[in-house]
C-alpha cells in the first residue's frame, strides 16, 4: 500500500463522508450507489476513507441511541470519578452509561445498554 493510501487526506475523508451521508439519507437512488462505487474503486486513498467512514459509522450505530443520551457515560477506554450533586462519589468505567436520579432519601444510578 502507499502512503497516500495509509493516510488519506481530510479532503478524501470529507469526500468519503459526503458518500455516506447521502447513501444513508434514503434518498439515493441505484446511480448514486453505483457512483460511489466508483469514487472507491478509482483510488486506493479513496477506498481507505470510505473504510475509515465505514468503521466510524458502524460504531456509531453500535451505541445505543439511549447511552448516547444518558446522563453520564464514558468512551471506550475512558474511566471517570464523579462528585454527584448530593457529594457523592461515582466511579464509571469504559464504555458506561449511566442515569442518575436522587430522591430526598436514596440516589439511583441506572446504567444503559
């Protein structure tokens, strides 16, 4: 592989981005599937930021759309110590997520899938 097809560059990323977001929008039509073929198949750079698009995408859609809205989470790889807001401490590991919900006589930490 060359270098250029290692590394490609923030243009073709871009490029590749824009692929996917209107492959994705449901509105693209066999032409644009066949289109983007194209782009890939043209130059290895390009088919190398179409597979770093497609790595990103897919995890992305991995997450769950309800962790990516809990109230605390972390990142793969990502730990954290929290002071919550009654003092308490909370400790969340990699790839958590997690509601937190205080009543006057208990605090709750509901993790998400």
């Amino acid at each position: 592989m060359t270098a250029s097809a290692q590394a490609p560059s923030a243009a073709m990323v871009e490029q590749a981005i824009g692929w996917m977001v209107k492959l994705q929008s449901g509105e693209a039509s066999a032409d644009d599937w066949d289109a983007c073929k194209r782009w890939r198949d043209a130059r290895p750079d390009h088919a190398v930021a179409w597979e770093r698009v497609q790595g990103i995408y897919g995890r992305l859609n991995r997450l769950s759309g309800r962790a990516l809205m809990a109230d605390l989470r972390t990142g793969v790889s990502e730990r954290r110590q929290l002071t919550l807001a009654d003092g308490s401490a909370l400790w969340l590991d990699t790839n958590t997520a997690v509601d937190v919900r205080f009543t006057r006589r208990q605090r709750h930490g509901l993790p998400r899938p």
